[in-house]
C-alpha cells in the first residue's frame, strides 16, 4: 500500500513537472516579470502563483511529499514567494478590497517550510537563505523573464 501512495504522489509530481514546462507556462514565467526593473508584473504573475498554490495545497494535503516539492519546483516556489511577497499582499487588497489572508496562503505557509528545509540541510541560518535570494534576484528574474 505504502508503495501504490508513493508512486501515485511521483506520478502527480510528473504531471505538475510536464504542466510547470509546458509552452504554456513557459509564456506566462516570461510574463511574470518587468526584467529591466526586476519585479514581478502584477498583471501577469498570478497564472504562476495559481499553479505554485496549486501545488502548495496537494503539499498539504499530502497528495504529494515536501521531498518531492523541494526536489521538483522548491527552488522556484521560495524564489517566486520570496520575490512576490509585496505583490501577494497587493493582489490580497485587490481582490476583496481588503487584506486577504486565504489568498496564496498555501504558498506562503509552503515557503516557510520549504525555507527552513533549505537552512537545515544546507546547515544555515534562513536569514542567510534570503540574503542569497535578494543578492540574487535579477539573474533569477533575467532566467525566467527571458527564458522562463
């Protein structure tokens, strides 16, 4: 039984890889950034962050393991969180006209696991993980606005 759970949670893992490469994906991680002022677009990124929330909730709800998260698509959720926090609060206000918890808190509850993972394994401080994350914003925001 432990190994049927297993190799579902990979095969959901595998769909979510095929979905966060598709061509699709690729635009709208292009799109998701103003690379020459190295910040999010609020009027594109929120097809990234739906699909990073996406895959926060299966995380969850445990449809799929923070190993394979951090394996797949923690480099991108730390990074697309980290980078978007004033974005994220921003779309909150927008869409309720007052700030909104519930939105993408998934996401941001996952980027604090994830963060602390990353420090534990790496033997760091989380504050150091976030120094590297801001001295390394616009090769990330270059990488996905011109690549994606």
């Amino acid at each position: 039984m432990h190994l049927l759970v297993r190799q579902l949670a990979y095969g959901t893992v595998l769909e979510l890889d095929r979905e966060w490469n598709s061509r699709e994906m690729l635009k709208r991680r292009r799109d998701a950034w103003i690379v020459d002022k190295e910040t999010p677009n609020p009027e594109n990124v929120e097809g990234v962050l739906e699909f990073l929330e996406k895959v926060s909730t299966l995380e969850r709800d445990r449809y799929i393991l923070k190993e394979f998260v951090w394996d797949t698509f923690g480099w991108y959720i730390s990074r697309y969180f980290y980078y978007c926090r004033d974005t994220i609060k921003g779309l909150r206000t927008y869409w309720t006209g007052k700030t909104d918890p519930t939105l993408y808190c998934d996401l941001e509850q996952l980027y604090g696991r994830l963060i602390q993972f990353e420090a534990d394994k790496r033997n760091l401080e989380v504050s150091a993980i976030e120094e590297e994350y801001h001295n390394s914003k616009g090769k990330f925001i270059q990488a996905e606005g011109v690549g994606g």
